[in-house]
C-alpha cells in the first residue's frame, strides 16, 4: 500500500508562525528582571537616602540658614553647619587631582604618543597595580609613609592627621584611572590629524600638545570629572589618615574630617536608629550620591559626544 | 626682508631654530615618562614602606619572671608540661572558658605555648623599630634599647608568622592574628558572589541578547554605568538601611531561629557588597558575552534552536571564562573595600570564627583599618603583616584572572 504525504496521518503542513513557548517567556522575564534590578538599587539608594534625609530636614531644629549659614557640625549637640565637612573635602579632592592630573596626563601622552608597544606593556601593569591596590592600603601608606615625609619637608606646622597627605596618596590612586582614560581619548584621535602635522614639518612633541591633545580634550575633561568624583567619594584614605573631627579650615597641614570620612566614623560605633546622627549621615550620605551621580553622568554625556565625533 | 620669515626660517637660523624645538621635545618627553617613574616611585615606597612595617626589632618585658612557672627554659616545654602550667596557675574559671571555647588537651603545642605567654607570663611590648632602622642602626638600636629598657629584652622579629594566619583577634598586638579576619572576608565574598554573579550574568545576558533599543533598555545600560560609579560608602549606608534594619528578620536569623544577634551579621555585609560589584559583574559579563561571535549564534539558529537554546548551550559556554575572569576582578574589588563594612556594622573586636551567614564578623580590611589608627607602635606593626596577607591574596586572585583572560584570548 502507498501512502501519499497528505494521507499521513501525522503529517502537519510546517508552521512559521511565531509560537508562544512558556519556558522561554519565563526565562526572558527572568533575565529581564534581573537586568531591572539595577535600577531598582538605585531607586532603592534614592529612597532610603531620601526619606532618612527627609526626617533630618524635617527636625525642627534643622534649619536651612543653619545647614549652609553655620560653620560648626556637631548633630548630637544641635550644631548643623555643613561647611566643615564640605571644606575639608574639597581640599583633599583639590589636592588629589593637582597631583593626579598631570601626572595621569604626562603618563597618559607617553603611553599613547611615545611609548613602543614594548614599552606600553611593561608599563601599563604599573599602572594597573597602583589601581588594584586596596584603599585602606594607602590609608596606611598616607598615615605612616606621607605624613612623616611632609613633617620632615615642611617641619612642626604639620599635624599627625592632615588632609595633604591623605590627598596626595589619593591622588596616587587616582593617577592609573586618569591616565586610562585620557589614553583611550588620545587613541581615539585620528591618525589623519597626525599625519596632517607630521607633514606640516612638526616634531612630535608639538604635534602632541598642539595637535593631538586639543583634539582630546573632551575626553580628557571627562576624565578629569571622573577623577573629581571619585575623590569626593574616596573613604579610607581620608578616614585614617585626614583626621577625626570636623574643622572649618582650608590649611591641608591641619586634621580636617571629611563627608565620606565622618561617615565612616559615626556609623562605626553602634549607632541607634532614629537619631539625629543616625539621619544625619544619610543626609550627608545623599549629597555625596547626588554630587557624584551629576558628576558622573556630565562625564558619560561628554565622552558619547566625543565618540559620535570621530566615529 | 621677507615678511615671512619668522613663519618659514631658512638657512642657519632655519637649523637652529629646529635645535631648540628638538631640545623642548626631548625635555618634555623626559617629563612624560618621569610620571611613570613618580607612579614607579609611590609603588615601591608603598611596599617597601608596609615590609619594612612587618619586620623588625622589638624591645620587650616580662611582666612575670618565665622562672616564676618552670624551671626549664621555656622553649624546650613539651605540650603536657605547658598544659600543666596553665592548669596550675590559671584560675580555674578562666581555665573553664578556654576549655569551653576549645578542648585544651585538643590544642597543639605552640597554641598553648602562645597562651602560657600570653596569659601568664604577660609580654609588655617597650618599643618597635622599622625593618630598615633594625638592620642599619642595628647597633645604636641595641645601646638605645638597653638605656631606656634596662629590664627589656631586644629580639628581631617577624610580625607575620604562620601563627599570625591561624590565631584569632586578641587585645594584645603580640598575639593577634588573622584567622577570623580572613574567614569573615571568605563568608563574605563567598555571599556576595552567589548573590551577584548569577543577577548579574542575567542582566548581562538580558541586555546583549534579549534587549532591543527602546527607552527603558537605554535607561537601564545608562543606570548600570552610573551604579558603577557610585562612592562605595553610600552602598554602605543602603545597606545599612535594607539589609541590617529592614529585613533585620532575615539578615539576623530570626527568622529562622537564630536569637543571638542583630541585622549586623555576614550575610547583611555580603548582600551589601553584592550590590556593590554587581554593576562590575554585568559590565565585564556583557563584554565578554559580546566576544562571542556572531556566527555561532546564527548557526544555532540556523537549525532550529531557540534563543534560549542557543543562548544556554553556544553563547554562555563560550563566554563563560571571560565571565569567570570578570567576576574573580570582582571578588578581589570586594575583598579589598572597607567602607561599606564599617557602615554596615562589622564587630571590631571578635575572636571566634565566624559560623554561617547569621553569625558577627569582622573582615580582613577592617582589621587592617582598626589596627592602623592605633597609636601603638605594634599594632602598625601587625597591621603591616596584615595588609601583606591582603595584598598576596589579591595577588593571587588577580594571577588567576590574567591566566583564564590568556586562554581565552588565544582561542579565538
């Protein structure tokens, strides 16, 4: 007996429509939550920052004119003037990025102007280790290696704890993601406008200041924001080595308490919930998210631009 | 005269204005370069600064005469007779708590012996002196110590010993070590990687394979890149506001029966430094997911397997060591950070090993934190021996990583 195709009965004509698989439904929401996850981590930081903060504002002896108007911080006895915490961090970033960005500049033009690939490859691994190496290591290294150092330079004025030496040794761990990210903007540069200069009758060095580097700008301008943000946001090094307590001054040889390192300080005991100091430090904490996440953002809006540019 | 000139020189002053511009270049690339040797520079200051801290010679005291217990030398004791000695002199209910903590006769010999000095004959640490001081002031060291310590006895000492890895913490810097530290950091990483790594190679997967270009997708990879970014001190504070005070009833235990404790537990610290390198597990998932070629894809397709199948058994196969690689980078970022486990409340004094995610903890950068602000010589001291054992095993962490980053790239 000869069966034609149609009369089997387990023939079916192939279908191409799109069939709806439960398994796989399932797991694409899967992975899609976990891709939403992040984003609810960051309303979750918002939040909880938010409402603790909230509460803080909200006390009736938190006023406004005292936040930004007093110069003394102290929670617990009712002084609420931020300006200490902020002064203090904006000396040690200000300092850590003088040291920071030319060196990670310099470092940064060598790799990607002069360096043989040789030489990139042995040098780049330096530069990778100061970058893995443990914050709390170069608070060690600030406190008993730099503050020793600076009191044999510049004598008695120099105090145990004080912000110059915790903002030059951040300034160190700052050096490797600088001078990364300026290289991949130098690279990204294109070879025409070399060449263009190298014609031109250009030495290297003028073709690199006056040709190549302008063109990097933005992207070394991202870096630079980068470099600010994470030395805003840096703990450990302050925390050992900049000084406990708040003070109100600009002298980086004096100890000085930082936002991030008062934090660390506070919350090190144990801290009972609902009090002042306990959503204090979640008011300090939102500045810090805020400042840094405004930060980071003009940084990533600047370096897609440059990349549309050149692409 | 052309007016020109100065734009196109010619001739001599053509050569020698070319002489100075060479000269400049060469100044400055010298300049260029001298950034690595500052980088070159603090590195080597940095490490020889933490050995120097680790070694050295230490003027010492007995506070009790050894002779006062034995009248063998100390060193030739057998474990029994050092055993005998804690019984007899040790008040029986401090004798009763050590017993309690470990069986005494199941201890070993140097274990008792560090009691025996630790507890009875008391070391009274005078003064330390750096690696370098020891071996080139070697002498004026001896005449000093013996002047200000007449008592004292000088001995050049390691601070990190096979014994420092294997006891707990302890009041006296002399005998501290890093037992507890290391297998808080261990319980801690090893929480936060179960917690990061699948989360994250799913978003990693989500955003590469599944994600078109809309809004929300844009939102998210824009998200991820900002959370990477974020201080690590304000991932602290939200941990410390979820994980230890809103789910207190899970992060403590209580939940599950465990009474003794607060929301300041391992797991509490390991879910907050999951959260932390999340955003560092998908960005490196994603690249590596991303290295994966397209033809294997299309081939999988080209036979009938769905996206799911394709993805499980072709793309994340072959991106699986750059996943791995990234999420090692991942483990040694969160064994180093430090801020985060202060703000969520790790003990900064605990002697017994932690056991399980609901028990106290303390981590090795914490340890090193505690012991660095003390003002005590010693404590540096051990702090430097401390920071050694953090850095060899992020070194080796990070060696493994390179390897597997090796292999993968020689296979395509």
């Amino acid at each position: 007996m000869k069966a034609t195709l149609m009369e089997n009965k387990n023939f079916r004509p192939l279908e191409l429509k799109k069939k709806l698989r439960l398994g796989e439904t399932m797991i694409q929401t899967l992975l899609f939550l976990a891709g939403f996850l992040s984003i609810f981590i960051t309303l979750a930081i918002v939040y909880e920052l938010g409402k603790e903060a909230w509460l803080f504002f909200g006390d009736p002896d938190v006023t406004f004119a005292k936040f930004f108007g007093t110069t003394e911080w102290s929670p617990g006895i009712g002084k609420f003037g931020i300006w200490p915490l902020v002064t203090s961090t904006l000396t040690t970033s200000f300092i850590a990025i003088c040291v920071s960005l030319p060196l990670g500049l310099a470092a940064a033009l060598f790799l990607s102007e002069y360096a043989s690939p040789k030489a990139r490859s042995t040098l780049k691994p330096i530069l990778e280790i100061l970058a893995g190496i443990p914050t709390v290591v170069y608070g060690y290294f600030a406190l008993l290696f730099m503050t020793p150092l600076l009191q044999r330079i510049f004598g008695e004025g120099v105090q145990v704890y004080n912000m110059a030496s915790a903002g030059i040794v951040m300034g160190i761990m700052i050096l490797p993601l600088i001078s990364s990210m300026s290289e991949d903007a130098l690279s990204a540069v294109p070879r025409a406008l070399r060449e263009g200069a190298y014609a031109m009758g250009a030495t290297k060095f003028e073709t690199s200041i006056q040709v190549v580097l302008p063109a990097a700008l933005s992207g070394i301008g991202a870096a630079l924001i980068i470099g600010i943000s994470r030395a805003v946001g840096e703990t450990m090094i302050v925390a050992v080595a900049a000084g406990a307590g708040p003070n109100f001054t600009f002298n980086p040889f004096q100890a000085a308490e930082t936002m991030t390192g008062h934090i660390a300080r506070i919350s090190g005991g144990d801290l009972s919930y609902n009090t002042i100091d306990y959503t204090s430090l979640f008011a300090i904490a939102l500045m810090l998210f805020l400042v840094t996440l405004v930060l980071n953002l003009i940084s990533q809006g600047i370096i897609n631009r440059f990349r549309q540019r050149y692409e | 005269m052309n007016p020109n000139h100065d734009h196109f020189p010619e001739g001599e002053s053509f050569r020698q204005s070319l002489g100075r511009r060479y000269r400049t270049a060469s100044i400055w690339q010298g300049l260029f370069f001298s950034a690595f040797l500052i980088a070159i520079l603090s590195l080597g200051a940095l490490l020889y600064n933490i050995i120097d801290g680790a070694f050295g010679y230490v003027a010492f005291d007995y506070k009790n005469d050894p002779s006062e217990f034995t009248s063998k030398p100390l060193d030739d004791l057998n474990k029994q007779e050092l055993l005998d000695i804690l019984k007899t002199n040790l008040s029986s209910g401090a004798y009763k708590k050590l017993d309690n903590e470990k069986t005494m006769e199941k201890r070993s010999r140097s274990v008792l012996y560090t009691l025996v000095l630790e507890r009875l004959i008391q070391i009274d640490t005078k003064e330390t002196w750096s690696m370098t001081d020891s071996i080139l002031r070697s002498a004026e060291i001896k005449v000093e110590a013996a002047e200000k310590y007449p008592e004292a006895k000088l001995e050049f000492r390691s601070w990190l010993t096979p014994v420092f890895l294997t006891t707990p913490m302890s009041s006296k810097a002399e005998f501290a070590g890093v037992r507890t530290a290391i297998l808080g950091s261990l319980w801690m990483v090893g929480i936060a990687i179960l917690f990061a790594m699948p989360i994250g190679t799913g978003a990693a997967i989500y955003l590469h394979e599944y994600a078109n270009k809309n809004f929300i997708n844009r939102v998210i990879q824009t998200n991820i890149n900002n959370l990477a970014g974020v201080p690590s001190i304000v991932y602290g504070m939200l941990g410390l506001a979820i994980f230890v005070r809103t789910f207190e009833p899970f992060t403590s235990g209580s939940m599950f029966g465990v009474t003794d404790t607060n929301g300041r537990t391992i797991l509490s610290a390991g879910l907050t430094m999951g959260t932390l390198v999340l955003p560092l597990i998908i960005i490196n998932a994603q690249e590596a997911i991303k290295a994966v070629p397209d033809s294997l894809r299309q081939a999988a397709f080209g036979v009938g397997a769905t996206r799911w199948q394709t993805i499980w058994h072709h793309v994340l196969p072959n991106a699986l060591p750059g996943i791995l690689t990234g999420s090692i980078l991942a483990v040694s970022r969160a064994i180093g950070e430090t801020a985060p486990l202060i703000v969520v409340g790790a003990s900064t004094f605990i002697s017994i090993d932690p056991d399980g995610p609901f028990s106290k903890f303390t981590a090795l950068p914490i340890q090193i934190y505690q012991w660095t602000t003390r003002a005590q010589s010693e404590f540096h001291a051990i702090a430097a021996s401390a920071i050694i054992v953090l850095l060899a095993l992020l070194l080796s962490l990070n060696a493994t990583a390179v390897l597997l980053r090796n292999r993968v790239q020689r296979k395509y």
